[in-house]
C-alpha cells in the first residue's frame, strides 16, 4: 500500500488530538489537506487501514476511582454481644402532617435509646447525636452498626476510627439486619411522634421527644428485658 508520509502524518496528528475520530470524518479533513498540497487523498477505506496498521489508538487513560475504605458487614446481630452494641438509623418520621428526620441509637441488650430531631443527614449532626447518647449510657460503646448512609461515612466513620469503635455495615437492601433500631423507630413513631406538637411549635415538640425518651428509658418496662426498664437493666452491667 502506497502511502504519502504526509497524509499519514496529517491523520495521525487528528487522531492524537481528537481521539477515536472515524475514518469517514477523517476522509474529509483528509482531502481538504491533500487538496491544500495538490495532492490527491485517500478513500475511507484507506485511511481505516492506516489507523489499524500504525496502531493510531491514542486513548486517553482512564482515571481510576478512588480506593473506597473496605467495609466490615454483617448479615445477622448474634446472640452472645455484650452490651456496648449500639445500631443507629436515620428515619423519616411524621407527626401531625410534619416530616421530621431523626436520628435514632439503641444499644441492642439493654434497649437503652436515644433520638433526636435532625434539619439535615450530614455525618457532623451524627456525631453529635451519637455524643448525646454517650453522655447517657455509662457503658463502654465497642460496636456501631448501621446501614449505608452518607450520614454513617467520612467524618462519623472517622470520628469513631478515632474511639476506637469497631463500624459494622448492613448489607444494603437487608434492615431486618437492623432489627432492633427499626423496632425502636416504629415505637418512636406510634409512642411519642404521632403525639407531639411539631406541627405547632417544633421546639416544644423537641421537648416531648426528651420527655418520651426519658420515660422509655426509665418508666416503660421492656418484654424483651424480663419488663425490667432499660436503665434497670443496664444497672445490672455497671
């Protein structure tokens, strides 16, 4: 095959340029060139020959996607945790026409509970929440499991990196994994949010909510604890 170092030049050049550009663009471009020389071009046909025997394939390198941190799963809470084993979720809730986002922690053997009225699922509103619950549960936290929401990554899983609590996904699509908390959430729900005032006054609705939480901390006997209350039943770990 004859060929005008030129015209091969002229192609070549297009190709590390622009890419894939195909034979019957280049075509065009091409006879403009040869035409520019007084030359003739070359057919589509040609050009494709050309392109495969000097190998002109400039791809660009594919970025690579940044290195996600490994997660630990979990398919199923055993039987033989101690307590420290919290689970913690986002919900949205609805009380008197009002959607509400909570964020809710449980310790999965005492039952011990906490939630609290979020504006936004950022990971810093779950750091705080998860301070709050620290400040009154007075067992040592070893364990957070939740599912895979950007309100559990970057800086939450950082700050509990720095605790030194071990952070447990659900595998997605699977919240009986999460039993306990989801549990608690339906209870919140028919319990407490169906019953506050956010609708007229959302502070006092928030007041409620600690109100609530104090009592089924405290007050509300719990089947699953021998209708011993949570905080009783927690005393017999401390």
């Amino acid at each position: 095959m004859l060929v005008d170092s030129r015209l091969t030049t002229f192609i070549k050049s297009i190709r590390e340029q622009y890419g894939r550009i195909g034979k019957d663009k280049l075509k065009v471009l091409l006879d403009a060139y040869a035409d520019s020389l007084g030359i003739e071009g070359y057919s589509a046909g040609k050009i494709g020959k050309i392109i495969k025997r000097n190998n002109y394939f400039f791809d660009v390198p594919k970025q690579k996607h940044k290195l996600r941190f490994s997660r630990s799963r979990v398919r199923r809470v055993g039987k033989d945790i101690r307590p420290g084993y919290v689970e913690m979720d986002s919900v949205i809730v609805w009380g008197n026409g009002v959607g509400l986002r909570l964020l809710t922690v449980m310790d999965v053997v005492t039952k011990v509970a906490y939630a609290q009225r979020v504006k936004t699922g950022a990971a810093k509103n779950t750091i705080k929440v998860l301070k709050a619950f620290e400040l009154r549960y007075h067992l040592p936290i070893h364990t957070i499991q939740t599912d895979n929401g950007s309100e559990f990554l970057g800086e939450f899983n950082k700050y509990l990196e720095s605790k030194g609590i071990n952070h447990l996904f659900i595998y997605p699509r699977c919240p009986r994994v999460n039993g306990a908390i989801e549990r608690f959430n339906r209870t919140i729900q028919e319990e407490c949010v169906e019953r506050c005032d956010w609708q007229i006054d959302v502070l006092k609705g928030d007041e409620q909510l600690v109100q609530y939480l104090n009592w089924y901390n405290t007050k509300r006997p719990h089947a699953a604890l021998n209708y011993l209350t949570p905080q009783k039943y927690a005393a017999l770990y401390t």
